[in-house]
C-alpha cells in the first residue's frame, strides 16, 4: 500500500551524491590544473591515482555519512507511512528525533495529526449531536401529533360504540383494535428513536424500562447493576451509554441465544459500561471480516465509543458468550 | 352527577373526551383546559370531581398540576392520561398525588370506568400500570431484611410517597416542619435516594401504600 516513490533514481540522498561527486571533481581537477600536474610525466602518474583514490574514498566517506544523517528521516516517512487516521493508535511519532529539523517536521506532523483527529472528534460529536436532535424531534413529532389524532379516534370511536346498533359493533370494536394496535406501533418507533425516558428521567430510569421490555420480548433473564451515578453524567455520554447498550442487546436477541444479560454500569474514575450475555459466542476472526456497521453492528458501537472519548471492547469465543465493554475516561 | 375538568394541549384529544364523557347518563363535562395552569385555575373555580389531566402539557406539566390541586383543591381527584407506560411515569404520577393513571393507548377502555372509580374515592391504574407495581411489590418480598428506618420515619416516608408536603405531615403527625424536614433528610441520606420517585417505589415495595 505504500505510495509510489521512486527510491534510487531521484532520491534526495542520491541527488546530493551526484552533486558532490561534480564538485569534488571539479575541485581535483581545478587543483591538478593548479599545481600543474601532467599525466604524461612518469612520477606524476603516481600522484594522480592518488588524487583519484581520494575522491573515491571522500565519496565512499560522504555516501556513508549522508545515508547516516538521511536515516531519521527515512525512519520517519516510514512511520508517517503507517499512520492509519482511521485507527488511532498511540503515538508513532514519539520519540525525539536527532537532527533538529527533522525532528520539527515530526513535530508539526504530530500536531497536524492531533488536529486531524480533534476536528474528526468535533465533527463527529456534532453529527452525532444533530442525529439525536433530529430523532429526538421526530419521535416527539410522533407522540404529539400523530398519537394524539389516535387518541382522538379511539375516544370518538368509543363513544360512537356506545349507541351503534349490535350488527355494527363489531366493526366498531375491529376499529378500535386496529387504531390501539397503530398507537402501539408509534409508541414502539418513538421509543426506539429516542425514548422520551431519557431525557425526563435519565439514563438508569431508561436503561431500567429497556431491560424490561427486552426482557418481556425475548424472554432472556436480565440483570442491571450500577455503581456511582450515571444520571449525573453528560448527556452525550448517557446518550452513547444508552446506544451502545441498545445494539449490544439487539445483537444478542439476534445471534446469541443467551438466556441471561447482565448489564453493569459503573461510573467511578472512569466510566464503564458492560454488557455480558452467556450466548453462543462467535470466532474473533468473524470479526476481521466486519467492515463499518454491517452484521454485528461493532463498528457503529466502536464509532460512538470513540466519539464520547472512549472505546470498545468486544471479548468472545464460541461457546462462551459475549462481553461488550466501553470504558470513557472522565473529563475534567 | 360526576362533574369532570379535562385539560390536554390537543383540542382534538379534548373534543374527543368530551364526546365520550358527556355520553355517559351520570358525567358532564364542567371546564376544559389547554394547559397546566388553565387546569388549576379552572379546577379551583369549578371545583369539579375528577379532573383529567394529560401528563405532557405546555406551561405546567399534568403532573405538577396534580400537586398544586392535590395540595389547593384536595376534594378533587386527579386521573392522569398518558401515553407513557414506563414504571417511572406511574411512579411519578402516584407521586404527584394522582388517584389514577390511564394509558392514552387504553383510554377506550379504561377512561369511564377510571373516571367513576377515582370519583368513588378509590384508585385506577391501567393494567400494565398495575402489573408494573405489583412485580415491584412482590420484589419487596425478599428484600429488605433489616430496615434502616425508624418506625417514624416510615410514617414519613409514606406520607411523602402520598404526596403529602412538609406542612401537611407535620400537621397529621403532629411535628414541627424542622423536625419533618429533618427526618425526609435522613431516610434519603439512609436510602440512598435522590428523589421522591424513588421513595414512592420504596413504599410500594415496603407495602407502606398501596398500588
């Protein structure tokens, strides 16, 4: 994957050699010249060759001190080169170098890097910021405008019941099923745009009736400890400790087939979210071939891990179920 | 004759209650309200038997509504309508000292008859309301070994689960307010607790009021 340069040829290394080999020349040449050497003289022969031996051993000297003074640089492209701003990962740009502008370029490298990764943060954050503001909106859309019209079928509907003649109740009745069965299914869209919980109680309240209704749903065992208290916590991160535990859980209703989840959240120097189920497990290696948010949703999850200054940690082995971990250090 | 106030930011929802309760031989519609402070001001006017209120409304929400007539007009009982089936929003409802919470999903169903239970003196909740507590009042059963709390303070904390204010406790225990506000101080530092919601959970588990 390494970007076409072309080494040898025209190489800052072999563009100064070539330099210095003309000036070392010319310099021999203007200093035979000078002394007035002739080749043709018998004993002058002797001091050429070792003119001659000199610039090749001057060349030799300089090739090898130029490739010495090159090599942090070279060290350098090569690790700027295997800089990947999609996985951040540590700092391969840390050490000091030895030649001072090298070492600059690193520096100012460094920090480009930062800012990169500042401004991905920032952008992302914002992204992330409006895509709640927008789901939060229209799941508030749906509850106030669209559920209440229901609501106000359903109650004319009843009303209406209570006066028709016996051979239309039942359609009255199949209405009002058909109107109930809407409110729920709006209910349940709403709910899982942006449930209105959040956001009037917090995040334990929240976590507490998605648990519930998880569990009545799939018939899976669940158990939800916390430590310290999350309510307190930022809304971005309650936001993303809401959305990590929401995927992880539809990931074990869809692969697992666990009978017990237990969720831990702990909230103390740093903030820790876990969600453990005893399901079938997968292979490590199923995940290599996982790109973005497809299958298992890890990268969505891995995203918003980021994006709240933390990451993800996904532990499993066939047979032995799952651990989804998101660790976010605490800002002060 | 039950007279009713409903109040609902939604003039279609309103129009719809009317039409269902004003169909019913023994109810009649007293006042309307499009938000909070419109349901107090009108509760405390009309002085109706139930006042139905939605739980979201602009201004003042339904649930602090039920405080202000709870602790104003207390010889109105309050029916909460909610699309809410969260546990939290019945406890909160319950809190606030409504007498009944109807899911606006089953307000077909549930509306008249919660309508003439509450205006009988007796509680309403939806039945997923009720299953939601009574799992939380089971769960009690094995909790709670040793109970932090004095037996005083127990009084306490189901007065404050009934949505009784300081004054009012200290009135039917015949304390000082100082001494109630202290002994609130103490059960949340005992407990554990932030806020009143999760004393009116408490109380349901401890069996100290009723669901």
């Amino acid at each position: 994957m390494r970007p076409n340069v072309t080494r040898r040829d025209d190489s800052l290394i072999g563009q100064v050699v070539a330099a210095n080999v003309v000036l070392v020349a010319l310099t021999l040449f203007a200093a035979s010249l000078a002394a007035g050497l002739d080749l043709s003289v018998e004993n002058q022969r002797w001091s050429f060759g070792i003119l001659a031996l000199s610039i090749i051993l001057t060349l030799c000297v300089n090739l090898w001190m130029l490739q010495r003074r090159f090599r942090p640089l070279e060290r350098l492209i090569d690790r700027v080169e295997r800089i990947d701003p999609a996985v951040p990962v540590g700092d391969p740009l840390e050490e000091p170098e030895p030649v001072a502008e090298i070492d600059r370029l690193s520096h100012s490298f460094r920090r480009l890097l930062d800012r990169i990764e500042e401004e991905r943060r920032r952008s992302g954050t914002l992204v992330m910021r409006a895509q709640e503001e927008e789901r939060r909106r229209l799941a508030r859309d749906l509850h106030d405008e669209v559920n209440q019209a229901l609501t106000a079928i359903l109650l004319r509907l009843e009303a209406l019941g209570q006066d028709t003649p016996p051979e239309q109740a039942a359609e009255v009745a199949e209405l009002k099923r058909l109107v109930n069965q809407a409110m729920e299914e709006l209910l349940n869209l709403a709910r899982h745009l942006r449930p209105s919980a959040l956001d009037d109680h917090g995040l334990m309240p929240a976590l507490e009736a998605q648990l519930k209704r998880f569990s009545s749903r799939t018939g899976v065992e669940v158990r939800l400890n916390r430590e310290g208290d999350p309510d307190e916590l930022p809304e971005d991160v309650q936001t993303a400790l809401y959305r990590v535990t929401q995927e992880a859980l539809a990931n074990v209703a869809r692969h697992a087939g666990a009978t017990v989840v237990e969720v831990d959240v702990e909230v103390a120097e740093q903030i820790e979210l876990r969600v453990r189920d005893d399901g079938a497990g997968f292979h490590p290696g199923e995940l290599a071939g996982e790109s973005g948010g497809s299958g298992l949703g890890l990268g969505g999850m891995a995203e918003r891990a980021r994006l709240a200054g933390g990451e993800l940690d996904v532990r499993s082995a066939p047979g032995g179920g799952t651990t989804v971990t998101m660790r976010i250090g605490r800002r002060a | 004759m039950i007279r009713v106030l409903i109040a609902d930011d939604h003039g279609i929802v309103r129009s719809g209650l009317r039409m269902l309760i004003e169909r019913q031989n023994d109810m009649q519609v007293v006042a309307e309200a499009d938000d909070g402070v419109a349901a107090l001001e009108s509760t405390q006017a009309e002085r109706p038997d139930v006042a139905v209120l939605d739980v979201s409304m602009p201004r003042m929400t339904g649930l602090q509504a039920a405080r202000e007539i709870r602790s104003h007009v207390p010889d109105t009982r309050v029916l909460l309508l909610s699309m809410h089936d969260d546990e939290r929003y019945f406890l909160e409802g319950l809190e606030a000292g409504a007498a009944g919470y109807v899911l606006k999903r089953a307000a077909d169903t549930d509306l008249i008859g919660a309508v003439r239970t509450v205006a009988g003196g007796r509680t309403f909740l939806s039945d997923e309301a009720q299953r939601t507590l009574m799992d939380e009042w089971l769960e009690g059963g094995r909790a709670e070994p040793d109970d932090p709390l004095t037996p005083r303070e127990l009084e306490v904390v189901k007065l404050i689960a009934e949505a009784f204010t300081n004054r009012q406790i200290a009135e039917t225990l015949k304390l000082s307010e100082k001494t109630i506000e202290s002994h609130r101080a103490n059960v949340f530092a005992k407990l554990g607790m932030r806020d009143r919601v999760e004393i009116v959970r408490y109380a349901i588990r401890r069996g100290l009021v009723e669901p």
